[in-house]
C-alpha cells in the first residue's frame, strides 16, 4: 500500500466511525427512530412524540 491507499482507507474509517457514534448518541437520546408512520411497532410504542 503505498501513501494514497492508507490516506483514502483512514477518511472511510474515520467516516464509518463517525456514523456509529452519532447513531449511537441519537439512540442514546431516545431518538433513533424516524417516527410512528409505517412503524409495525406504532400501538405498543411508550414514545413521547406520538
């Protein structure tokens, strides 16, 4: 691998580990969904913002 492999390969990881620390933070928060609209789980759901 030569300087350019290494540089493209640490952005797509450092992107990917972006993307799950900030879907774990919204989870964290209570805001990991997108809604109730076309949820299986609408009638049973305990969320505030329905």
């Amino acid at each position: 691998m030569n300087t350019a492999d290494i540089i493209i390969v640490s952005v797509i990881a450092a992107i990917v580990a972006g993307i799950v620390a900030f879907m774990k933070k919204q989870k964290k928060n209570g805001s990991g969904c997108a809604g109730c609209s076309g949820c299986s789980k609408a009638k049973s759901c305990s969320s505030i913002k329905k």
